[in-house]
C-alpha cells in the first residue's frame, strides 16, 4: 500500500467501478475531484520554488500535464479548489515558459506544454497579457516548423512532443483566429510523422534511435506513455481544429489507425496497457500514465463521433475500472512510470503529475459516455464576468488601529492615482472609440487601441491600398465597411489560397485597416473595426468560381494589380487573376474591377472572364456559410430580385457579421451551396462583363446592428447591372490575363 503524502488529504476508499457497466457519472466525478484535490495539496506541501524540481509545481512538462487536466476539470467542478490554484501558479512564473536561455530550449515543446494552462485562463479573462509570453514563444517556434528545404534534424523530434506543442498551436489558431498557427503546427506534425511513424504496427516510435531496438524477447520497443502522448495529442489538436482543414482527416486516419492497434495490446486481467506495447514481460505488469492516455483517447474519439461506440465502448469501460483500481489510499494514481524515454517498471507507490493530469482528462472524457455525440471543434469556455481591477496595491480596508490610519490613507492616495494617472489602454481607447448605437451596442474589448488619425483626417472617405508588408493584400474600405483579398505572397506562404474576399467590420468613417494591420494583431479589437471574418478558401463575402460537375473551379488569388483611384469619394482598382482549369474540359482567367464609393456597404464588381474554349460558362457566386462560428449564419435569398444574405451568429465580444450578394436577376441560372459556401449560379459568355455586387456589415458599425435591418437596407437598393463599354484598355487587360502568372504589381 502506498504511503500517504505529506499535505495530502485522506479520504473514504476508491469507488470500485464495474467493467461491465457505464461509469456512474457522479461517482467518476467525485474520485476526479478527490485526486485534482491530494495532488494540489501534496504540492502545496512543497511549494512553489525551483523550476526543475519535478515533485513542485513549475512551468515544465510535468507540471503542466497535471495542470492542463486540472483546468478541463474545473470547467465542470471546482470542488478541489483548482481554479483558484491555477491562477496562483501562473501568476508565481508571471505567465512565462522556460527555456529562455538558448535558441534550442526555445524550440522545447516541452517548454510549451504550459501554454494551454495559460490559454484555459486566457479564455475566462480574455486578458491578452496572460498569453503575450506564449504568443511571442509560438511566433518564434512557428518559423521553424516548415523551414524549407527540410532540415535533418527535427524541431519535433520524438513522440512526447505531439502532446506538449501542437495542441498549443492548434489553440492559438481558435483563440487568435490567425491560421498561420495551425499551418506552421501542420507541416511540424507530419514531419515527425514521417520519421517515426511505423507503418507496420500502426505506432509510434519514441524516437529515431528506437528503430529497430528490440526488448530482451525480441520484440520493437514501442513505449506506452510515448504512444499514450500522441493519442492524447491527437485529440487535443481535433478539439479545435476546424472542420474543413485540409489535412484534419489524416489526423483522423492516424488516430484511428493506433486505436486499432492499440486495442488487442489491452490486458484482459485489469483493462489496462504494458509499459511495453509489443512485449508484455519486458518489463511486466500494467503501467497506469500510458493507460490514461489511451483511455482518454478512446472514450474522447466515442464522445465525439471518430470511434464506434458499440465497438469501443466495452473496452472503455474495463479500463478505468483498472485505471479506478490503481488509484491508492492517498488520493493519487500508482503505477505511473517515472520521467523517461522508454518502458521501465513501476510500482503502485510510483506516483506523477503526468499520471494526475491523464487521469483526470481520462476521467472528464468517461463521464460523458452517457451523453450524445459532442460536434467538432469544441467551443472554448464562456468568459468569465469582469472582475475589479487589479492593482499593485490592493484596496485595503480601513485599519481598526488608529497609528495604522496613516499611512493606510497614503496608501490608498497612491491606489487613486494610478487609477486617476495611468494610462490605460482599454479606458482610452473606449473614450475615443465611435458613439454606442441607439439601441446601447457594447463594443469589443480594446487590447492594444489604435491612435486615430489627425482631427483633418477624419472625414468619411474611400481608399485603396496595397499591403507587400501583409503578403500582399490589397485593401478598400470606405466610410462603413472594409474588405480585402488575397496576392501572391501569401499563396506562397499559406497553400493552398485562393480568390476569396475577406470583410472586416468598422465604426469608424476614416480608413484604419492599414495601421490596424501593421500592429501585427490584425484579428484583435483595436478601438475602430476589426477582422473576425474567416474566409480561408472559401468565397468569403462574394467571390466566384466556375460551377462545372456540381462543383465550383477557383482561381488562385490576385496575379497583377492596378489601383485607379484612391479615394476621397471612391476606391477603385482591377485585378487579374492568372488563368485557372475548369476540370480538365477548359481554362479559364479573369479581369475584375472593384469600385466602392463612400456612403454605400456595396463595391460594384465587373468581372471579365476568358477562355480558352468557346461556349458559355456558369459562374457561382458565393458566400461563405460560417465566416465567423462552426453553425452556419441564417441565408436569405430573393431570387426574383436577385438578393442573397447571410446574417451570423453573434458573438458575445465581437457581435455578428452580414454579408450580401446582388446580382441581375435575368442572368440567374439556380441557387445552390457546397459544402461550404452558398452559391448564387448566373451565365455568362466569356468576354463580356458580368455586373454584380457585394457588400457587408458589422453588427456593432453605425449603421447596421441586426439581421432585419441589413435584409431591408440590401432590399432598398437599386443596383446599376449594365455592362460597362470594352474600352480598348480594358480589354487588352483582359486578353493579356492569359500570361499573367508571375505575380507582377504594378501601379497606375
């Protein structure tokens, strides 16, 4: 019997589960909040002090494992007290990672394994200070992921690392809404694939000098916990990677692939998995940190749909009955192999933070057996009420001590005055901020305000701007909506890109999307607009393709530019875009010319296709269907006049946006949708213009704050749909779009 820890409570024995039967829901709670509770205790007896002990909490690995599942616990029980010890922890090590001391300890996953501590309490506050330390360690890891040409070392270079850094990354992308975290983790994640994924056993390798290593009965060393690390890795990263990402279903396919494998390897006495996968005597008896892993990963892929239930579920069951088992009298999980990189024994007095942590992710996954699938990806916990704000001296009440008054009363002049004096941000930025509406719009939360332009400035105007600083994006907005696309540096940075049109709100009537980019945050709410707008490769806010076969043919993005007029009363540019296939029956290219005047949310867009082969072509116009959740905003479509809308689901922060399509009714041939765009079909002949328009709104802007407002304005309009004359500029464009694949700019 293990030996009670100092600190640690001791408690009514472990609830035996049945391996025959669903898990009691209340019962797996109460042994999860038992063990979150004896561990904080055991570490609270040891204190919060050097960041390599490994029986204290620090910021490594270790600890983070236990806190990472700590923090999933305390979104459904707070009885252990964790939410409270969470919080204290990260702001003992001021919300820093290790491994400041060289380039290689930056590049450590292990070193970004806390990252997810911080973004769980990043989530609740939505104070921006608690992930600046990490944000600066993953935009410094990011540039190394997929550094080209594929260096012989790896940044990833074993297996635990798929637990501690790319759930991390996965994360970041949801929280920060900026995709280059997930693409940056994507080419990290399947390089270490290729180097130590066994194609034969469906597993992986701890790291490369395993290959070919074999136990004292022959078998390859295939390490439990190592396997366990990128099974739970692979869930992590699942729960908040979208739907529609490129590789997501390689991620699946993996995970599936181990789960198979690791099915028969699962011991018949007690459920549970050898340290050594292949070769149960070398060493002998069940290993509970692997085992955990595997039961979160099994009963997490049952809960979210990736894993058959009627076939997964018995064996879910027998294993944390076996993991249940293995908890000891002092509340903690025994058998838990110590800190290493391969199978060695473990006795029930061997305890980990590691084992504490996948004991409880394991535990949260196995209490929604009984529940009905949860969707993928997973929504992040609700924020929490603002609280008042911290200071570094804090409000004290007024001393019972007359000798103590004194100085109590400068002490709280001090606190009066930073309130009164300092500079803060979010105060300023909301004083400066466009009036509420009417009907009282909250604005988002301010991290780092934009100064506004000078008072001669701020006149409502048009403008159109090139971005090389932004891969490339051309800007325009006008006095009440702002869209940008895409150019050829970030389809050579983020492949695959497209021709969509991304749509940021604004309340504000001067131009700000320039400096907002430049702040390097261009998805945060800095005081006048914001981008929460996702268009990816979709068609965003209402941009074609060809429809051929019931699927839409798209361009990659902008080829070459010129800008026409900037501003004040409209901007107005053309683009070429470089010629595209249609299937393999034909190409196609195209000349668009974008014109938004001041005081409208619609840009007139005149596109001029071509094509290598006669004949007409239908023309999909679409619009993004979840441009900013994973549900689908409500569609709207008139299409005897030709109006199509979609109003998003709101936001709680940063509202909703609404997005429009006109177009000439007499050319239209259906109203479809894809997989993820609804899709406005019209026939055109190539070489002469098709008219339409686009245009969009924000709910928090000064003129739109709801679906049936933007509706009647986008019903009001009276759209100009005739073509306009080829004049010769134009259509020598348009016919010298067939060689414009270079990427050149130029300017007019």
């Amino acid at each position: 019997m293990a030996a009670p820890l100092a600190g640690a409570p001791q408690s009514a024995a472990t609830p035996r589960f049945d391996p025959a039967r669903l898990p009691d829901r209340a019962q797996v709670l109460a042994l999860l909040d038992r063990t979150a509770a004896a561990q904080i205790a055991a570490l609270k007896a040891q204190g919060l002090d050097l960041p390599t002990a490994h029986r204290q909490v620090t910021t490594n690995w270790i600890s983070a494992t236990f806190l990472i599942g700590l923090g999933r616990l305390t979104r459904v029980s707070d009885a252990s007290g964790g939410r409270r010890y969470l919080r204290d922890v990260a702001e003992h090590y001021n919300f820093g990672l290790l491994g400041a001391w060289s380039a290689h300890n930056m590049l450590d996953a292990d070193n970004l394994a806390i990252g997810e501590v911080y973004q769980e309490l990043y989530a609740r506050s939505g104070e921006a200070g608690e992930i600046a330390p990490l944000r600066a360690r993953l935009d410094y890891t990011g540039q190394y992921l997929g550094v080209e040409p594929a260096p012989k070392q790896l940044v990833w270079w074993w297996a635990d690392a798929m637990f501690m850094a790319p759930p991390v990354f996965a994360r970041a992308a949801a929280q920060l809404h900026d995709h280059s975290y997930l693409t940056a983790m994507d080419a990290g994640w399947w390089r270490t694939y290729d180097r130590l994924w066994s194609k034969e056993h469906r597993l992986y390798y701890r790291d490369e000098r395993f290959v070919g290593r074999r136990t004292a009965g022959g078998k390859p060393v295939f390490w439990a916990r190592g396997n366990g690390w990128v099974v739970a890795g692979l869930a992590r990263v699942l729960d908040t990677m979208p739907a529609k990402f490129p590789s997501r279903q390689r991620y699946v396919e993996t995970f599936t692939a181990m789960m198979a494998a690791l099915a028969p390897l699962q011991r018949a006495e007690d459920g549970l998995w050898t340290a050594s996968l292949l070769d149960p005597e070398d060493p002998p008896g069940p290993e509970t940190t692997g085992s955990a892993f595997f039961t979160y990963a099994m009963a997490w892929g049952i809960n979210h749909g990736v894993l058959d239930r009627a076939t997964w579920l018995p064996r879910v069951q027998r294993a944390w009955a076996g993991l249940a088992g293995k908890v000891q009298p002092n509340g903690l999980l025994g058998f838990a192999q110590r800190a290493g990189d391969q199978p060695v024994p473990s006795t029930a007095s061997d305890h980990a933070l590691y084992g504490s942590g996948a004991f409880l992710l394991a535990g949260l996954e196995v209490m929604d057996l009984g529940r009905p699938v949860i969707t993928l990806p997973v929504a992040e916990p609700q924020r929490d009420p603002a609280g008042p704000a911290r200071l570094p001296i804090a409000l004290a009440p007024r001393p019972a001590d007359p000798a103590r008054i004194a100085d109590w009363e400068r002490a709280m002049a001090e606190r009066q005055a930073m309130i009164d004096l300092a500079y803060d941000p979010a105060t300023v930025a909301q004083a400066g901020a466009a009036p509420a509406g009417p009907d009282g719009v909250a604005m988002p939360k301010i991290t780092l305000p934009l100064t506004p332009p000078p008072p001669d400035q701020r006149a409502a105007r048009a403008s159109v701007a090139y971005a090389p600083y932004r891969f490339d994006d051309l800007l325009w907005e006008n006095d009440r909506t702002a869209h940008r696309i895409y150019g050829p540096a970030l389809q050579r940075e983020e492949p695959p890109s497209s021709s969509a049109i991304d749509a940021w709100g604004k309340h504000v009537p001067w131009p700000f999307m320039e400096r907002q980019l430049k702040t390097g945050k261009q998805h945060d709410y800095h005081g006048e607009g914001i981008d929460f707008y996702n268009a990816g490769t979709t068609r965003g806010a209402g941009g074609l393709g060809i429809w051929y076969d019931d699927k839409l043919w798209v361009s990659r993005n902008w080829a070459t530019y010129r800008i026409l007029k900037n501003g004040p009363d409209a901007a107005d540019f053309e683009v070429d875009y470089a010629p595209w296939p249609v299937d393999v029956v034909r190409k196609v290219w195209e000349t668009r010319r974008f014109t938004l005047p001041v005081g409208t949310n619609f840009t007139r867009m005149v596109s001029t296709l071509h094509s290598d082969k006669t004949g007409p072509l239908v023309v999909g116009i679409g619009i993004q269907k979840k441009p900013t959740t994973t549900t689908a905003g409500t569609f709207t479509a008139d299409r005897a006049r030709g109006r199509f809308s979609l109003w998003t689901p709101t936001d709680a922060d940063k509202g909703a946006m609404g997005v429009a399509v006109m177009v000439d009714p007499g050319q239209i041939a259906d109203v479809v949708e894809d997989a993820d765009n609804y899709i406005v079909l019209v026939r055109v002949t190539p070489g002469r213009p098709l008219v339409y328009y686009m245009g969009a709104t924000w709910s928090k802007s000064r003129d739109f704050h709801d679906r049936a407002t933007w509706d009647a304005y986008v019903m009001a309009q009276k759209p100009d749909f005739t073509p306009p004359r080829l004049h010769e500029k134009g259509a020598g464009i348009a016919a010298g779009a067939r060689g414009c694949a270079g990427g050149t700019r130029v300017r007019t």
